[in-house]
C-alpha cells in the first residue's frame, strides 16, 4: 500500500481561479452520490469576497451557502450537479480513496490517497490528465493517516496568519529553507520576494510562532486574547 499527493489544476475551474487572488482554501468533507456533490469549504485571504464570487458563478453550483465568516475567511457549503467529470469524481468513481481534506493552494487541488500500488497510482495520473494538469507531489511505501487537528483551531491559525506571512512561509518550504543542509538563505527567499532581508525574517519569524503555539496547544480550539482579558 502507498500514500500519495496529487495535486491538480483543474482547467476554467474556480479552484483554479482563486490562485490568481491569492486564496487558499480546505474542502473539509464531500460527499457524492450519482454526480450529486456536497461540500463544506473553507477560503481565506484578503481577496476573498472575490473568491466567493467566483464560487457563486460556478455553473455546476446548485447552492452556496456562507455559514461561517471572518474578516479574512469564509466557511462556505456548496451542492452541485457535477455533469462533466472532476477530480474528485475521477477519483471516486474509479475507486480510488482520497483522504479529507482537499487543500486549495496557488490555484491547485492537492488530495492524499491510499493506494495499492503504484501501477494504480500512474493510472489514476493518466485519468486525471483528461481533466487537468496533474502533478505528484510525494509517494510513501506506506500508510500514513493526516492529522487532523480540530477543525476551528486550524481555522483559527490560519486567520492569525496574513497574506504575507503565509506566502513567506510557503516559499521557505518550497526552496528548501528548512531543509538539513539548508537549501537556500534568508537572502535568497528575500530577493525571491523583492522584500529586504530583515522584513522576510520578521514574516518568517511570526509565522513559525503561530505554528509553534498551535502544535504545543496540539490543535485544540485557541483562546483569542480578547477571551483570556474577558476570562473567558
């Protein structure tokens, strides 16, 4: 058995579409039964009215009901009629197993499955490719479960985390920042970003301080400090 990433970029799509403004975003849970599709999402970032927009306009979306709202996010449960093959239906009605959540980043779709092995898992790239531009990400020889840590304390961190913040922190991974030996410098993520050296340390610094609070807080819902002054 093997655990793999896929990421798509699903063609004219709006999780394609929202990579253009900036926004991430999670599908908690979905559901589908004979191309009839329910799922509660979660898009966070400044632009996110406009994100919203684009959810709103997609043509399969019977409904889109905002049921959660911050200055930064929305919560958001959509029901579709799915007439043309997705990712997600590709992957379900082909038997495959892919695992909740769904992330949205830089305008992809990324799913982690368990699969049998890997002349499946090149037969699933294949039948996603009718789709979109498809990638894999990582494989493991095993089986590995996410962590899920409680759903409003992930939400919660990532309202703490700006626009800024986030993309610094992303592009860190991405380069090897973090990696032993140390891929790339602080200079390079800085000139990457066309941001002085100092201000990238600083994103970077309080970013990995949310992280960090959260991890030892083990993902429990968080007490803002407007609680903890009210003693609550």
């Amino acid at each position: 058995m093997l655990t793999a990433r896929v990421s798509v970029a699903y063609r004219d799509d709006w999780t394609e579409a929202i990579g253009d403004f900036g926004i991430g975003g999670d599908i908690y849970t979905a559901t589908l039964h004979r191309r009839r599709y329910m799922g509660l999402l979660r898009l966070y970032g400044d632009r996110v009215e406009e994100a919203l927009a684009l959810v709103h306009d997609a043509d399969y979306h019977e409904s889109v009901d905002v049921v959660g709202r911050t200055e930064r996010s929305a919560t958001v449960l959509v029901t579709a009629e799915l007439t043309e093959e997705t990712p997600f239906t590709v992957m379900l009605e082909n038997g495959y197993m892919p695992l909740d959540p769904t992330v949205l980043r830089r305008g992809r779709e990324y799913f982690d499955l368990i699969i049998r092995n890997r002349e499946r898992l090149l037969k699933l790239v294949d039948r996603l490719e009718a789709v979109g531009e498809v990638a894999i990400e990582r494989v493991v020889s095993d089986v590995e479960l996410p962590a899920q840590p409680n759903p409003v304390a992930w939400s919660h961190l990532l309202d703490d985390l700006t626009d800024r913040q986030l993309e610094v922190l992303t592009l860190a991974v991405d380069r090897g920042y973090f990696s032993v030996p140390r891929e790339v410098t602080l200079t390079d993520l800085a000139s990457d970003l066309d941001l002085q050296k100092s201000t990238v340390g600083e994103h970077l610094q309080r970013a990995l301080g949310h992280l960090a609070a959260f991890t030892v807080e083990g993902g429990s819902t968080p007490r803002r400090d407007s609680e903890l002054r009210r003693g609550t």
